[in-house]
C-alpha cells in the first residue's frame, strides 16, 4: 500500500465517519421536528379548550343570573299568594 492509498482510505474513512455523525444529527433533529410539531398542536387544543373555558363560565354566569332573577320573582309570588 502506498502513501496516497494509505491517505485515500484514510480520507474515505473520515468522510464515512462524517456521513454517519451528520445521520445521527438529521434523526435527531427530526425527532426535535416532530416533538416541536406535537407542541404546536398541543398549544392549538390548549387554546380551543380555554376559550371553549371561557365561553362555559360566561354561560354558568349567565344561567345563575338567571336562576337568582327567577327566585326573586316567584318570592314576590309566593308574597302575593295570600297564607291559607
């Protein structure tokens, strides 16, 4: 084996170990991509679900309102009702 052998195998066993760091980098920025991408997601529902959230509590106010408006009107009612 001569010295540009020796230098070419040396060479192509460097660019082989580079190609194979430069793999294992791609597989794990994907799966950084792919965990990034769920996040998003997750945030999206969490921000439906607090709005979703908010629009209940404005209707359980409402509907309280409301059930406290009914009570007072059947009070008075039941005060016009003459006691037998």
């Amino acid at each position: 084996m001569t010295t540009s052998d020796a230098i070419s195998t040396g060479a192509l066993l460097t660019m082989t170990v580079i190609a194979v760091v430069l793999l294992i980098q791609y597989l794990k920025l994907q799966d950084i991509w792919q965990l990034i991408i769920s996040c998003k997601s997750t945030l999206r529902w969490a921000h439906i679900q607090e709005v979703e959230n908010k629009e209940l509590r404005s209707a359980l106010r409402a509907e309280k309102a409301h059930v406290e408006q009914l009570k007072r009107k059947l009070d008075l009612l039941q005060a016009m009702i003459p006691a037998t």
